[in-house]
C-alpha cells in the first residue's frame, strides 16, 4: 500500500497558503487595523481587475473602451465602500447576492 501524497513544503521565507490568507492575517492585527487591512486587500484587487481588463478583450475580439474599465472599478469601488461600512470579514468572494444588491 502505498503513501498519501504529501503536499510540497514552502521554501523558506516564502509564505504558506493558509498563512497568506487574507482571513488567518486579519486576525492578528489590533482593532481597527483589520478593517483597514481588508479595505487595502480590496483596493489591491480593484486594482489588479483594471489591469486584468486591460490586458483583454471584450466578446467584439477588440480592448475594453477605458470608459467601461473606469465604470467596472467605480462599482467596485462602492461595493468596497459597503463592505467598510457594514464591516464585512473577507475580499469581495464574502460578498453574497444580498448584499450586491444593496449597492445599486
């Protein structure tokens, strides 16, 4: 019979996944160093999705206008905005179709 697989250590300095969560790091920072952390992982995210956009294209096969890019990060920017103010635990996957809609 053989073994389980194991699954890879990390290297050393690098961090491991549950570590590097979002979630298991917020719970070690002090009162409201939380909800700003959560608050620059979703500006991080937000930021990246801009990027992401502009690296593609639409289903025309041509790039997203600027103007659509701008429209995408404002709404989630708003969400971002409801989520600081409710405080929300997580990024943008805690959210759930209660809360988008509370956004509009």
């Amino acid at each position: 019979m053989s073994s389980p697989p194991t699954s890879p250590r990390p290297q050393a300095g690098c961090a491991s996944p549950r570590s590097a969560s979002p979630r298991s790091s917020s719970r070690r920072l002090p009162g409201n160093a939380t909800g700003t952390r959560r608050q620059q992982l979703r500006t991080m995210m937000i930021t990246e999705f801009e990027e992401w956009l502009r690296s593609r294209t639409n289903k025309e096969k041509r790039p997203f206008d600027e103007e659509t890019i701008l429209a995408y990060a404002k709404a989630a920017r708003a969400l971002d905005a409801l989520m600081a103010k409710e405080p929300v635990d997580g990024d943008f996957t805690a959210c759930d179709t209660a809360m988008l809609n509370r956004v509009g």
